[in-house]
C-alpha cells in the first residue's frame, strides 16, 4: 500500500490529436506548468484477497466508466509489474470538485506513481510519465517538477516527458477565473478523436513545433512578452480547430470570452497577464507574481467570475506515505 501526490498542470502549448489513440501518442508536443497547491492523493492497495478492483473517489464508492477507466490503467501496471493481484483505489482532489479543473492529469500521475510504489517497485521518473500518459496523456506531464516537455514521438519508450525548470525558475503564477462548476459534457478522450475532422488541425500541427521552441526559450529567458504572445496564440488555435470539428466543440461561454477581452486590456495596460484555455470555459489567467493580485482582484469584481483560484508552479508526483 502506498499513497502518492500530484498536482494538476496548465498546458502553455496544448496537446490536442493523437497519433495512436490507444497509446496516447500525441500529435505535438507540448509544454505545461504543474499547479502547486491544486492536487490529487491517492492510495493503491494491492490485496490478494480482492476478487475486483474498487475505487473511492473524494469519499464516494465508484462504478461505470470511472472505475472502468482506473482498472484499465491498472492493467497497464499489473502487466509492468508482472503480477495480476487487484487493487482497493482511493482518491481525493484538494481542490473543490466540479471546479471546472481537469483533473485527469492529476489523477493518472498519482496512480501510476502510487501503484508502482505499493508494489515496492521502482521506476526511472521517465519510465513513470510514459505509463500515466497511458492513463490520460496530460497525466505524463504532471510526473515531472515545475516546467514540463512532452516529446511527440511514434515509439511509447520515446513519449514521455521531463522537467525543463524548477519550480522557482520562474515566478509566475496561474489565477484561474471559475465560471462554471458544470462538469464538461464531451471530455478530452473524445475530442481528441474528433481533432482530425477539422480542417485546422493540419495546420495547428504544423506550426506546433515552431511555437513549442518559442514557448520553451521564453520561459527560460523568463521573457514575458514573448511568453504571452505565443500561449494565447496557441490556445486560440486550439479553440479554432475545437469549433471547426464535426460535431463542433464549444468550450466557450460568453464570460470566457468577455475575461479574454478584458485580459487582453489589463495587459495593453501594463499588468503582466496573458490567458489559456483547456477543454473547459475557465479562464487561467497566467501572470507574473507581482501582478497576480491585481489580476485577481479585478477578476473577483466581475459577477461573471464564482471563484477565483491562485496556483504557483508546483511539483512533480510524489510517494507522501511509502
Ligand atoms: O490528457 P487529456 O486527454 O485530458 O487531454 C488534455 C487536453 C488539454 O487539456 C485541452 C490540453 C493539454 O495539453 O493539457
């Protein structure tokens, strides 16, 4: 039995397509920042006197496709670990559930690394993020500390990701504007399949690696303009090709749109502020420290806005109780 902790990440360059379904192998490769603060814990109990997998999730037994999707992932670490004993599963996410924040990324990093550790196993961290990104391909990015690469790559061994700065590299942090508690009517795996029937994503795909190398030197040079230009830019062409799938994917609401406005103002104004979007209309506004509480104090005066969380850059997954 052991239980581990990871935090959720924002993707500053946004994983959408995959090459292999089954594996997760993304179209593009991509770059995130761990959410400190904003967690899943979970315990793994490999017990040889279950006949079943079961999962407990925030504190409610769990069957259907939540459990399905846990025990398919535990296959995958039954058959790394080469035994076929089942497991008693119990998660938790500190952050208010049905926040609107993903949290599958949280989820599968801290079953992988809670499962390899209660098996007294011991992985490479680069072996770990190419098992979670089996469970749930932003998984793999929520292994590693602070900034994070995903590698796009045709061979599971090649897909994996690693840390590209510390935590305090860089003093930015994610102020998300909630505006809706509604959880998303079509998740991640799905649109993912749907991506190739937009007639932008051959083109979304091709400029990937270009802003990748982008957004990578801006975060190293700590280069907030170009930081900026380059997030927003590639969360918009997400979007676009989202909308442009048949069945078209709306995210947006129209406060998500009015808070895009508005950052784009407060930063021709002065404030160090650019906006992302993942599948979801919450807004994370990124920002540099010092321009946070402004950021989120305007963020609160808007009635559109029913909460407003503050995430730093955080750690990668990690065994709390061995
Ligand atoms: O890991 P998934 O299948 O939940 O996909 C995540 C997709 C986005 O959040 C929209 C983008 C990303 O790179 O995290």
């Amino acid at each position: 039995m052991a239980t581990a902790r990871a935090n959720a990440n924002i993707a500053f360059i946004k994983y959408w397509g995959n090459r292999d379904e089954r594996l997760r192998l993304p179209v593009n490769p991509s770059i995130s920042m761990n959410l400190g603060g904003l967690y899943a814990e979970t315990t793994v109990d490999w017990d040889r006197t279950l006949i079943s997998d079961s999962l407990g999730l925030n504190g409610r037994e769990e069957s259907g496709a939540a459990l399905d999707r846990v025990t398919i992932h535990l296959n995958v670490l039954r058959e790394r670990l080469g035994f076929s004993t089942y497991a008693r599963v119990e998660s938790a996410n500190n952050f208010p559930t049905g926040a609107g924040i993903a949290s599958s990324a949280a989820a599968f990093a801290a079953l992988t690394v809670a499962g390899t550790a209660a098996a007294g196993a011991s992985l490479s961290e680069r072996e770990l993020t190419t098992l979670a990104r089996l469970g749930s391909g932003s998984a793999s990015r929520s292994v590693p500390t602070g900034f994070v690469e995903w590698h796009a790559a045709d061979q599971h061994e090649a897909s994996y990701a690693e840390s590209i700065a510390a935590p305090d590299y860089w003093d930015i942090v994610d102020v998300i504007a909630v505006v809706s508690k509604k959880h998303k009517d079509v998740g991640s795996s799905t649109g993912h399949k749907s991506a190739n029937t937009s007639d932008l994503q051959t083109a979304r795909v091709a400029g990937a690696g270009e802003r990748f190398t982008r957004c990578k030197q801006a975060i190293l040079n700590r280069d907030f303009t170009a930081f900026a230009e380059v997030v927003e830019h590639d969360s918009n062409l997400m979007h676009a090709v989202m909308m442009t799938s048949r069945p078209p994917l709306f995210y947006w609401l129209p406060p998500t749109l009015a808070i895009m406005d508005n950052v784009r103002q407060w930063r021709s104004e002065g404030l160090r502020v650019c906006y992302t979007l993942d599948a979801g209309p919450n807004v994370h506004c990124i920002c540099v420290r010092d321009d946070a509480y402004a950021v989120s104090e305007r963020l609160r005066a808007s009635s559109d806005v029913l909460d407003v969380l503050v995430a730093p850059p955080g750690d990668g997954a990690k065994v709390i109780v061995p």
